[in-house]
C-alpha cells in the first residue's frame, strides 16, 4: 500500500479538474483566538451505511458543546459529509447551547446541495485537531496527510487494518467523553500526538 500513489492517481490531479481541486480545497481562516474541534461526521440515520442514529449524532455534539460551556478556550467546527445533516439549527433552538452559536464558538462550514463540498483540507489548520469514527475517519486521515492533528472514536468496537498504528500512536478512543476528559485535564491539544501519513 503506497499511499502517495493514491495522490498521484486521484481523479481531482487530473489536467482538467485540477481547477476545481483548487477551489474546493482554498483555506477557510478560522478565528486564532480559539482551539478549534473539528467534528467529521459519517453517514448518519437509517440508511445502509448508516452506523449512527441521528440521536447518537446529536448526543455527541452536546457533549462536546457542554465542554465548550466549562472551557472558554475552545471552538467546535462542524463539517457534515452531506448537507442532509446539517445540525445546527437544532443546537440554535437549544436554548443551553444557542449562545454558543451566537459568539461564534460553535460554526458549521457547509457548501453544496447534497454532499457537502468543503474539504477537510480546506480546514487544516495548527490551532485544530480533527475528531472522527474510527470506522470510516477517511476525513481524519486527509487531516493527518496535511501534517495535522486527528483522534478517532472507537464506540462501534470495529476492527481496521491500521489499528495496530493508531493504538500505537495513541489517537483511539473509546467514546467522546474519554476524549473530552484528556482534553479538559491538558486544556490544550500538546498531548495529541502528530502522527505520519507514511505510517499506514
């Protein structure tokens, strides 16, 4: 497995859609002042690729937005893979989390009529760690090719061929509380280790 001949052969480095690669992967400047979590989601709801219910979904945002509540450093960026999911409008209509919205703490960056057209690469940023399922994370893993930080949530229990690398590295997680108490207990994202696309 070679994963720079992934790059090479990947439709978007074709002559006539090399335009397009360059607009959907122009970088979104994302406010310094905070630590962002990138939150990827996978298909959600009920359908065939679906591993998680749009309750399961929205259950993790609050979670991750109650942490936000409890420290003022951090930031949440939502990324939906299809713009059928979009979130938002249901932590605005929350009163406890819709302040959030309102400082801009909490954004979701979507573009597109069905799948959402931002590109992680579009978020790779250095105050930022990228959060994913460790059953799909093919978002995370753009993160980690673009040198940027990225941990993957093992709830479904699921086996892949990179786990050996992953544990190894210290990126999994068993849920997103686990995560968010290492990230309460370090305030910051110094424990997450880089690791190396060249690994897997």
């Amino acid at each position: 497995f070679d994963p720079f001949k992934i790059k090479k052969t990947h439709f978007f480095y074709k002559p006539n859609l090399l335009a397009l690669k360059q607009k959907l992967n122009k970088k979104i400047k994302l406010p310094s002042k905070l630590k962002w979590i990138i939150f990827f989601d996978e298909n959600v709801g009920k359908t065939i690729f679906g591993l998680n219910s749009i309750s399961e979904h929205l259950d993790e945002i609050f979670k991750i937005c109650d942490f936000l509540i409890k420290n003022k450093k951090f930031g949440l960026i939502l990324k939906p893979q299809f713009i059928k999911n979009r979130i938002i409008k249901k932590i605005q209509n929350t009163s406890r989390y819709a302040y959030l919205i309102k400082k801009k703490r909490v954004l979701e960056i979507c573009s597109g009529n069905h799948r959402n057209l931002i590109t992680p690469t579009s978020l790779s940023q250095n105050n930022t760690v990228s959060v994913g399922k460790k059953y799909g994370g093919t978002a995370c893993f753009e993160m980690i090719y673009n040198k940027q930080k990225a941990v993957f949530i093992d709830d479904k229990k699921t086996a892949v061929p990179w786990d050996n690398y992953l544990i190894k590295n210290g990126v999994i997680y068993k849920n997103i509380n686990e995560f968010l108490d290492q990230l309460k207990k370090h305030n910051s994202f110094d424990f997450i280790k880089k690791i190396k696309w060249q690994g897997f």
